[in-house]
C-alpha cells in the first residue's frame, strides 16, 4: 500500500552470524594469502642475501670447515684467523692508503667543480644549457672498456700512467657529469620562494645562496660525496690499467689479485679480505642510498 | 655644483650597472666553465686523440715514440672483416638481451611482491636488497668464484643435496655457455636491487582507487597489470630498461675478472673484454682504437632513448 511499506523492509536481513561467518572465512583466506607471500618473500630474502652471508661467514670459519666437503653453514668455531691473514699480505696497508688518496682528491676536486656547474643548471636559464645536459648524461653512459684505450694513451704521453693522480683525473671524468646530474636535482628540490624571500629581506643573491641554500643543499653535498666515494673505491678498470705497480695499487685492484694464479686457493683469506673490501662501501652506502637511488631515473619517480 | 655632482654620480652609477648586468649572463656560464675545462682536457682530448689512434699503427713502439704511423681504414677494415669482431658482437647481443630480461623481469617481480607482504618482511626484503646493491663488483665476483668453485662451492654441494642432479666436482666454467651464465647469474644479482627499488616506487604512485575500480569491474591480476599499473609504469620501465642495457651492453669487471684473465679468449669475448685484450692487452692501441669508436658509437645509438627521456624530464621540471 504505502511505498515506505515496500521499501522499508531490509531484504531479509541475513543472520548475523552467517555474515559474520563468511567474513571471518574472507579473513582467514585473506591471512593465509599473506602468509604465503611472507613465506615466499623470506625465501627470495635469504636467496638474495646468501652470498653475503657465506663471504662472512667463510671468511670467520678455521680451514678445516672450509676445505671439508660437508659445509658448515655458520661455525661454532669462529675464527679471526683470516683477517689476521689478509692484512698481513703484502701491499695491504699500502693500497689502503693509495685508494684513500685517490677516493679523498677524487670527492674533494670533483664536489667543488661539480656543484658550481650544478647551481648553474637548476638556478638559470642559459643558452647552450640543453647541450650541457646532452652532454653531462651522454658522458654517464659511455661505457668505460671503450674508454680505457684512449685515456691510457693519453696519460701515457703526460708521464701519468703508474700515478696516482692519473687515476684521479680518470676518476673524475665517470663521476663529474654523475655528481653534477645528482646535485641539480637536489638543488632543484629547494623552493625558490625561500631564496626569494630572503632577497626580498634584503640579502644580496650570493648572501642568500650562502646563507639558504647551502645549508639546505648540505645533505645532498654530503649524499653525493658519499656515492662518488664509493664509486671511486670500487672503480676496477682503469685502476687496474694505470697504476702498474703492485705498491700502487688501490685496494679493489688488490682483491683482484689475491688469487693470483696459485692452485691453492686461501678461500678463508679471500673471504675476510673480500669483507674488509666490502665494509667501508656497505657502511657508507646504507646512510645514503634512499637519498641517491633516484637519481638516475630522476622524474620517472618522485622519490 | 650640486647638479654636476649628481649628473656624475648617475653617470658614474650607470656604467656599472650595465657591467654588472653583463656580468650576471655571463654567471651560469663562469659557474659551468671548471667542468667544462677538465671534461674537455680528460675526455675531449682523449676522445679525439681516439679518433685519429683509430686510423694509425699505434703499438708499443709508437707509444715511446709518441708517433703513430698513418695507415687510413685498415684498422677498420681489418676489425670488420675480423670473424671474432662479428661473433663478438653477437654474443654479447644475446647476452645482453638474456641479462636485461631477467634482470627486469625478476626485479618487478620482487617489486610486487614486496607490495603484498607484511611490513616486517618488507623491511627485511628492502634491507637485504639495499645490502646486495651495496655490493662492490669484485667483492662480487670473489664470492662467486668461491660459491661455484668445483671442488667445495656450495653451489654444487645444494644443487646435489636438493636432488637436481649430481654435481660433485662439477665444473661450471667448463663451456661457454656456462661460464657467460654464471657471469649472468652475477650481474642479474647485483643488478636486481635497482630495479626492485625502482619499481617499488613507482608502484606507490599507482591509485589504489583505479585499481580497486578495475578489479570491481571483474578484471585479474593479469589483466589489471597490463591496463593499469603497467602503463603508469612504463615511462620507469622504459628508463630501466635503456639504462640496462647500456650498463650490460658495456660490462667489463664480471666476465673479465669471473671468467678470469688467463681464461678470457675469442670463444667468450664480450664486447667490453674484447676491446680491452684486443686494444690494451695486445698494446695494438690503433686497432684497439677502432673497436671502441666501433662500440662507443653502438652505445651512443642506444643512449639516444635514455638521454631524449631525461633531457624532456629535466625541462618539465
């Protein structure tokens, strides 16, 4: 009779405890989904990560467990052994130092240059600028086999093969455009209404910049001589190609080398030396690698 | 009195300011000249000079001498007609192709999976990934070389603990094949961060309103992929993919160092190994020369996609 006779009434409204049902049913599947997926991400984890596992933890085990055909996965008997070992190799401490040298003037020389290109790209507008970032990104992508012959050839001639600067200068071929690249975006991150403000306060541009900018663009410095540092440090090319003697060496072509040619593999040594490698660069890149990953794929995604 | 000191004065303001407003255009390109100099001192000479090297008989000789000897399109001519040079090409073609797939392809799997995992193994997974990628490459290729080691690598002692097969004392860097795929193994592994991380990013940017919708309207996890989230993806997955193969395209230290210095030979040369024995090993530097224009220029060609994308990035911003 009345509409609100007809409309009033709910479909017949299921027993609550059979909606509860089926919503705990959903549940449920929903969890065990989750669980499968957890189990299989723990299974892609520890496949990922195993390598690094088993460097460390060869390179803590007595030879015994290494050289034994049954592995042991994690030593009861840890040993320091192998550090000792690895250190004590002729030419260690030397590398160490020349890497130190080259990565130090490589960020040094390479972040001032860099920055100043850097303010020039995210802060005006010039003619020729597109061909400058042609240019910078062009250089990112030459791939260093194709470069060694040339560069060698080049420093051959200016006495500064077996140098350590040499290998400076090479360095900062691969990682100048890198750093610029890097910087503008970080620079480019800073509202310009904040400068803008501070010249409106009456501050000249450059004592905006100083007193702005900088400390602002002060983490991305930091991030970016981090990831050249570790570049550098790890850079096996044309270290390998420049410095000829084993005395000047930088640590990577030295690991490189600690097989050499002996039947005999010392697997614990190569291992804890493998480690010492590794550390410096694990360290430094777990404190920046969310401020850098986006670097290359820079406004594909907005980090 | 007054007004010839003001007159003066004005004038006197004047010149400078128009010095100073030349002096302002002129600031970006002050501020680009360092890199500039030292691009062009220790790439642009070089690069030069390896243009001319690529037309001389430029060996040890002429190294001391510093004078290379004309000879015009025989380094050319004999790398093009050079049986190895093709093969080499080839291969490395392939390779490159293998290692970009699987890179892509296992790296945005993780990606979704990260997406659909509890947060703690999230955490967990991203810790383990930033760690892989924090790998230095020969670090790298040590551990490798000792994981798949014949006599003890626990590769072998898994794959027969896991019932694969028996592969005591197998020896993985027998053939070609096997050695280019433990190379691949080792470059997919350390590559596969990257894109993980990447791709993750780019699926936070994905609506969850348009996905919802989709799958309201009936559609799989195939097919949502493929109309949704894909083409969100895609400019990330073209930058992904162009800058892979540049980097695999080119690879040096992991077949170089893992397949090792007294094994690499014509039977499996990649293009970054081979230019390197042919050129620097063998001190032929004009030949060598001709290679690496050859290959530079190949990856030039490829850049192109990779550089337009950035450059329009890079305006838009």
């Amino acid at each position: 009779m009345s509409t609100a006779s007809e409309s009033a009434p709910r479909p017949p409204a299921p027993a609550p405890v059979a909606r509860r049902a089926a919503l705990v049913r959903r549940e449920r599947r929903r969890r065990a989904r989750r669980l499968a997926w957890n189990v299989v991400g723990l299974v892609v984890f520890a496949t990922l990560v195993f390598p690094v596992f088993w460097m460390i933890s060869t390179a803590l085990k007595p030879d015994t467990e290494i050289n034994s055909l049954a592995p042991t996965w994690l030593s009861t008997d840890t040993t320091f052994q192998h550090f000792r070992d690895a250190i004590a190799r002729p030419y260690f401490w030397d590398t160490v130092k020349n890497s130190l040298i080259v990565v130090g003037a490589v960020v040094a020389l390479s972040m001032v240059v860099a920055f100043l290109a850097a303010v020039a790209l995210a802060k005006y507008r010039f003619t020729g600028n597109k061909l400058f970032v042609v240019l910078v990104i062009g250089i990112l992508m030459l791939p260093q086999a194709g470069l060694v012959i040339p560069l060698y050839v080049v420093l051959a001639r200016y006495g500064l093969t077996n140098e350590l600067m040499g290998l400076v200068l090479t360095h900062m071929v691969i990682l100048l455009p890198f750093a610029v690249w890097t910087l503008r975006g970080f620079i480019l991150g800073i509202p310009r209404e904040l400068e803008e403000a501070a010249m409106v306060d009456g501050s000249s541009r450059l004592g905006a910049f100083v007193r702005i900018l900088l400390p602002l663009v002060a983490p991305g410095l930091v991030a970016t001589s981090v990831f050249v540092f570790i570049t550098s440090w790890n850079e096996y090319i044309f270290a390998n190609v420049i410095l000829t003697d084993q005395s000047n060496h930088t640590l990577t072509v030295w690991l490189s080398y600690f097989y050499g040619t002996s039947r005999n593999v010392d697997w614990g040594g190569l291992m804890a030396a493998s480690t010492l490698t590794a550390i410096p660069v694990v360290i430094f890149f777990l404190l920046v690698q969310r401020k850098i990953a986006f670097g290359l794929t820079a406004g594909a995604v907005k980090a | 009195m007054t007004v010839a000191a003001e007159s003066s004065t004005i004038r006197s303001r004047r010149r400078p300011r128009t010095v100073r407003r030349a002096l302002r255009g002129s600031v970006p390109y002050l501020l680009i000249l360092p890199v500039i100099v030292v691009i062009t001192a220790i790439l642009g000479y070089p690069l030069y000079k390896l243009v001319t090297l690529s037309f001389q008989q430029y060996g040890l000789p002429e190294l001391i001498l510093r004078q290379g000897v004309w000879i015009g399109f025989d380094n050319y001519s004999s790398v093009l007609q050079d049986e190895v040079f093709w093969r080499t090409l080839l291969r490395t073609m392939i390779f490159t192709v293998a290692n970009v797939g699987l890179t892509i392809v296992l790296g945005t799997s993780i990606a979704f999976l990260l997406v659909r995992v509890s947060t703690w193994v999230r955490v967990l997974l991203t810790a383990g990934l930033v760690l892989v990628w924090s790998m230095p490459a020969v670090v790298a290729v040590q551990v490798w070389y000792w994981m798949t080691n014949f006599q003890n690598g626990i590769l072998n002692h898994v794959l027969t603990e896991l019932g694969v097969g028996d592969y005591t004392q197998h020896d993985w860097y027998a053939s070609t094949f096997s050695k280019l795929a433990m190379v691949t193994l080792l470059i997919v592994w350390g590559a596969i961060p990257f894109v993980t991380i990447t791709v993750y990013a780019g699926l936070a940017q994905v609506p969850r309103e348009l996905v919802q919708a989709a799958e309201i309207d009936g559609a799989g996890p195939l097919r949502v992929f493929r109309d949704v989230t894909f083409p969100i993806l895609k400019p990330i997955f073209l930058i992904l993919t162009s800058l892979s193969i540049i980097w695999d395209f080119g690879v040096f230290t992991q077949p170089y160092l893992l397949i090792g210095a007294s094994h690499v030979d014509t039977t499996n040369y990649l293009m970054g190994v081979y230019v390197f024995i042919e050129g620097y090993a063998h001190s032929d530097f004009g030949r060598g020369a001709a290679i690496s224009l050859l290959m530079l220029l190949m990856v030039a060609a490829m850049s192109v996609v990779y550089v337009r994308r950035m450059v329009k990035m890079g305006e838009t911003r």
